[in-house]
C-alpha cells in the first residue's frame, strides 16, 4: 500500500479523547500496521532532556521507508511534567509510537484537525472498535498528587451527575477522556449506582 492509500483509512472509531485533544489508539494503530505491513518496525530513541521535562522518540520502519516522531511526557491537562517517572514516560513512548504510524498516513488527518481523510474507505478494512475493561482495582489512587485526586474526585462528581441524569454517554466520555490509570483511579471513586449503567452502555458500545 502506499501513502495516498492509507491516509484514507477512517480510523475515527478508535480515537482517544483527552482534554479536547485527539489520540489515536496505540494498540490499534500497531495492530492495523502490522495487517497492512506485516514486516514493519519501531524502536525508541534515547530521550531528551529539556530542562526537567523529557522529550521521546519514536522511528516506524513500514512501507520500505522511515517516520520519526517526537513527543513531549505530558500530563492529563497536556502539560509537560516535570521529572516524569516511569509510568508516564511509558505513557508518552506508546502515543508517540502511534503519531509515528501515523507520519506514514494511518490516521494523520486527525492530528491536522480534519474530521475525515478525502474519500475515507474504511469498509475497505477489517477494523473493530477496541473493547475496554472497565474494573475497579486495588491501591488505584496510590501515586497521585493532592492536586491530582482533587481534580480526579471532580470528575467523579461529574460523571455521577451525568449518569444520574441518564446522561450515560456523557458520563463515559468523560472516563474515557483520561489515560488509564486515571480512568482507574476515577473508576474506583464511583459506586455500584454509577458504575453499572456505565458497564453496561460500555458494553452495547463494545457490541454494537
């Protein structure tokens, strides 16, 4: 496949939201890559520091030419953070490994601000939306700031007020808006009333 071919590809479907911003799922951008380029690879480059900020890289081998991307180690207010420990420079190596799929037209469109590529073809491609678990697990609000549970403990008043309001899809957008620990730390903050109808429209989401 070329680049003309793969930018058409519709991946609106398995796009993270964060803060008004757009992500494309990493481990669906690696899975689609590996179907449309099966001998396709990546690695990381050394970081680099910016004062105490770090800065990552990603190089994509595919379709007989190189990507690179970089990517700051942000925060969930997509700031970035000072020191980062592992966990987030984790977080950051994996988004930055999906922009650099993306330099090669998987998906790019959406970091353009674009809503569809020109003559998107996604029935062209095999493509399921990613399933979720959703389940509250234990120590999920060991490691976070003061500052962080306060603004997490917010957005759990939120959600629970949009479920309340049987405002479901609401509610999930904003879990699903927040990288992952955070959704399990915010998971954990909500109680049985608020989590089963958001397992459940989870759940149709998943199977519609």
């Amino acid at each position: 496949m070329n680049y003309s071919e793969i930018r058409k590809v519709n991946v609106n479907e398995h796009i993270e939201q964060k803060n008004g911003l757009n992500y494309l799922s990493w481990a669906w951008a690696v899975d689609q890559l590996l179907q449309l380029d099966s001998a396709a690879t990546w690695s990381y480059g050394e970081p680099v520091r910016f004062g105490e900020t770090l800065m990552v890289f990603c190089t994509v081998k595919a379709f007989g030419k190189e990507m690179t991307a970089q990517l700051p180690v942000m925060d969930y207010r997509n700031k970035a953070i000072a020191n980062p420990d592992a966990m987030s420079v984790n977080t950051a190596m994996q988004r930055c490994l999906a922009k650099a799929i993306a330099l090669h037209g998987l998906g790019l469109y959406i970091y353009t601000g674009e809503d569809l590529p020109e003559e998107a073809t996604e029935e062209k491609f095999d493509v399921k939306p990613p399933k979720e678990t959703i389940k509250p697990t234990a120590g999920a609000l060991d490691g976070f700031s003061k500052e962080d549970l306060d603004l997490l403990r917010e957005l759990s008043e939120k959600v629970t007020a949009r479920v309340k309001n049987n405002e479901i899809k609401e509610g999930h957008l904003i879990y699903t808006s927040l990288d992952n620990d955070q959704r399990v730390a915010l998971w954990d903050m909500l109680d049985s009333k608020v989590r089963t109808p958001l397992t459940k429209y989870n759940k149709e989401l998943n199977h519609g």
